[in-house]
C-alpha cells in the first residue's frame, strides 16, 4: 500500500527511471473516508487509460475528516512529488477517461486551471462556475463548447499546473458556508497570483455528482428560475467510456497504487 507518512523525498523517488521523459500525473483525492465506488472506479479507468497513453501516474486518497487539511497535504506532496500537473478528484465524482482528455488538451495549451462546471448535490443543482462582481453562475449546456474563464469554480475534477502551487501561504482553504471551501482557496490564487480558473463545457458534459442520484449538467441552474437543457443526455453519451472495475487485482500490475520504492 501507498506509505501515508513518506517523506517527500521518498515521494519524489516514487516515479520509474523511465517516468522522468514523460507528463508526470499527480492524482489527489480528499475523503473523509468513504469515498464512492463510482469514483474509485472512475480513478482506476482513469490511471489504466493514462498509462496506457505513456503518462507517469501517482493517486493517493486523503483520509481525515477535515477537507482543508486534505487538500493542503495534496498541494504539499504533489509539490513534493515534483508532478507537472495536479489532478483535484473529489469522492463523490463520476467521469470517463474522455472529461480528463479536455482538461489536459487546455492545460496543455497554457491555461493554468482548467476545471469542470458540475451542479451541486444539494437543491437547486447550482453550477459551481461563477463570476466574482456579477456573481452569476456559467451555464453548461448542450450548446456550449469550448473554455470559459470565470472567478471560481469547484475542485471536484480539476486540472492544473503544478507549479502554480508554489509558495502558497497556509491556509489556503477555508470553509464558506454559501460556497464552500473552494471559493477560498480561488480568491487566494487571484489575489497572490492573479490566477484565474477556466471552465471546460466539454468536460463538464462527462461529469456526475454523485448524491442520492448522479447529478448532471442536465439538472444544473445558473439561478433560482433557470433550467436551460433542452434533453437529458443518456448514459452512454456522457460515461460510455467508463466500465465498472470487477477486479481491482488487475490493476496490481499497472501500479494503481504505487510502493514506497527501497
């Protein structure tokens, strides 16, 4: 199993000799310990996939029952780990291989945060993109395409580059109770860093929020009277990609969950 207490020169001695030429993954997923099985699933189809596709790949799941002390230590060791990108996963998302192509490709063209504009568990399914002075809320639909760059998003699946992550002061998350932990940490990054997050609609399309029920853009509002889909995307349109893990064991060989190498 993955050594929770390495050293972060142990963490950095993780990668294979071989994983030095390529794009180097850190995956960090907060939990209070009970993540979902659609989003071990999904994390594991993602790791396979990413392998497969000649990336470098490290994933560790935080348990403690404070979120902020969670996500500080995936900051702290993805830095350590000396990763390229940093893949944010919350425990209760649901997402093909597919939503993770889109935030790279824009990562990848230079944009330093690209996230995904999912609807909140809670009712109404707010989406989590939203502006900083007109205090609205970006709209995923089946119309919209491409990038939008807005103030604040949620880090339930969200990419970026992990140098932005340097020299960070602590804390850097607090809880808000309108919108929650995130919106702290992105109004810390504008203001230290003049960083603004980007919205994928084409991920976004690939997400779930996992409640009761798997919460889509479908069902997402931008405010208290507005429902703007014009049809409920089936299954097959938004997770065809994503097959249910029956044996973990297969992944033993693809290094799922890397040893503290000697």
């Amino acid at each position: 199993m993955y050594n929770p207490d390495i050293t972060p020169e142990q963490l950095c001695k993780l990668w294979d000799e071989e994983d030095l030429s390529k794009d180097k993954i850190f995956i960090g997923i907060p939990t209070a310990g009970q993540p979902k099985l659609q989003c071990i699933d999904s994390v594991l189809q993602l790791q396979k996939y990413l392998l497969k596709k000649n990336f470098a790949v490290i994933h560790k799941f935080y348990n403690t029952s404070m979120l902020s002390s969670n996500r500080w230590e995936i900051i702290a060791e993805s830095l350590a780990s000396q990763a390229d990108y940093t893949l944010w996963v919350d425990d209760d998302m649901l997402f093909p291989p597919k939503a993770f192509d889109h935030l790279y490709t824009a990562v990848k063209k230079g944009c330093e945060i690209v996230g995904c504009n999912y609807p909140t568990r809670g009712f109404p399914h707010y989406f989590t993109g939203r502006h900083r002075d007109r205090g609205d809320r970006v709209a995923t639909t089946l119309l919209t395409t491409g990038l939008v760059q807005v103030d604040f998003i949620g880090l339930g699946l969200c990419l970026m580059q992990t140098k932005i992550l340097e020299d960070l002061p602590y804390p850097m998350f607090r809880m808000d109770e309108r919108y929650g932990e995130d919106a702290f940490f992105f109004d810390k990054m504008y203001e230290l860093k003049g960083v603004r997050p980007y919205i994928s609609h084409d991920a976004s399309k690939h997400v779930g929020h996992i409640a009761e029920k798997i919460i889509t853009y479908a069902e997402g509002r931008a405010n208290d009277k507005t429902n703007l889909i014009m049809r409920q995307p089936t299954i097959e349109e938004m997770f065809g990609e994503l097959q249910h893990v029956d044996d973990f064991n297969e992944f033993d060989e693809l290094k799922h969950i890397r040893v503290n190498k000697e």
